[in-house]
C-alpha cells in the first residue's frame, strides 16, 4: 500500500509542476500579446503620420 501512495503523492506533486507551467506559458502569452497589441498600435500611428507627410501629393 505505501509504493501506491508514493505513486500517487508523486502523480501529485508532478501535476503541480505542469499547473505552474502551464500557469507560467499563460503569463508570457498574454505579454506576448500585448507586446503585439503595443507594436500593432505603434504601427498605425506611424503609418498616420507617413500618409500625411507626402511631399508631392496626387492633385487628384
């Protein structure tokens, strides 16, 4: 009865490492995120700004 037990106090304590890993991938994906939220915005305003600074626009 005692190697079961070991078995499941080791099932146990390996599940509680792949909760904190997986804890752990979902913190950087949400950077990950919003590292590209923040590069996507930048983006945008660059691309403003670019459209109007044209020095010889299209009369039409």
């Amino acid at each position: 009865m005692s190697e079961k037990s070991d078995l499941i106090t080791h099932l146990k304590e390996e599940l509680n490492h792949v909760h904190g890993d997986i804890e752990h991938v979902q913190r950087d994906l949400e950077a990950l995120i919003s590292h590209i939220k923040n590069l996507d915005e930048h983006m945008h305003h660059l691309m403003g700004e670019t459209e109007g600074s044209v020095i010889n626009p299209d009369p039409l």
